[in-house]
C-alpha cells in the first residue's frame, strides 16, 4: 500500500501546490481522517463494499459541504472513493505531508518534554534545530513526565537526548569507568 498512497499523495501535493492550497488540504485532510477515526459507522460504512460508490459519493458530498470542505480536498476523496482507497486514507495523509514537507524544505521534528513548553522556549527550539539541519522546521510536541526534566528531539531517525535522565547516565557510567 506504500507505493499506492505515495501515488496519490504526490499527485494530490501537485494540484495542492499548484493552486496554493496546501495547507487547507493538510487540514482537511487531518479533519476527515479524525472524522471516520471519530465514527465507527462511518468507517464501516466506507469499508463495506456491498454498498455502492454512488451512495457513498452522495454522502460525503453531503458531509464535504457542511464542513466546508475545499474543492481540492472534496474531490480527492471522491476519487479515493471511486478507487475504493478510503481505508488507506491515514497512509495517504501521512504520505502527503511528508512528500509537501520535503518539497517545501521542511523538516518535522518530535520534541517530548516533561513539561509543556511556553511560546519562547518553542520558537528558541525550532530556530536552533533549523540552523543544526539547515532547513525549516517543523515540531510535533509530546509530553512524558517520566523524562523528569530535559528534551528529547527526534529528526527522522537521529534522536537527540538532553533529558536529565540521560545526563544522570551519562554521569554514572563516567564515574563507574573511573
């Protein structure tokens, strides 16, 4: 399904770029997929193929204008309707947004923190992980009070741990080795 969603979602970060509606359509995008996550009739009612694409068209239509949907997003999942490839909408969400950040030149980054962070000490922390990748970036933040104090971010597959947790390691393991 990997190649599939990413199919979708290059040509969906195409159109959305191309009309400048690129962050409608991540919003959109996010709003429905909560939406069927939300509603467990919803899903079952796009994952059972006796009922037919027509019915289905006609109810997110229905469902597309009273949330105010966009054209570009409604007629995404239309098509993803006709193609029967609703239930691959997370992969496809997720995929897109991927495919958009690297276009735009945006990193995501996970930050989780034991405590909340306020506005300043967030803006200190994407500008400084935007001059250590050179590129913008994005953050994604998480909060795990076992971390006692610290930060550890996440920038695809390198973590940077400043927890005090690991520093207090970090010491034992330097004054075991003594």
């Amino acid at each position: 399904m990997a190649a599939i969603a990413n199919r979708y979602a290059k040509a969906l970060v195409d159109v959305s770029l191309k009309l400048g509606h690129q962050e409608q359509v991540t919003q959109e995008l996010l709003r429905f997929e909560e939406l069927i996550n939300s509603q467990k009739d919803l899903a079952l009612f796009y994952s059972n193929p006796a009922i037919a694409v027509a019915k289905k068209k006609a109810a997110t239509r229905e469902i597309l204008t009273k949330l105010a949907f966009g054209p570009t997003t409604a007629n995404f999942l239309l098509v993803l309707i006709d193609n029967h490839r609703v239930g691959g909408l997370p992969e496809i969400r997720k995929a897109f947004q991927q495919e958009l950040n690297h276009r735009m030149g945006v990193t995501q980054a996970e930050v989780t923190t034991a405590a909340d962070l306020d506005a300043e000490t967030r803006q200190k922390l994407e500008a400084r992980l935007g001059a250590l990748t050179g590129k913008k970036v994005a953050l994604r933040f998480a909060r795990n009070p076992g971390l006692i104090g610290g930060v550890v971010t996440r920038i695809g597959d390198t973590i940077y741990d400043g927890s005090i947790r690991q520093q207090l390691n970090s010491i034992k393991s330097r004054l075991s080795s003594d």
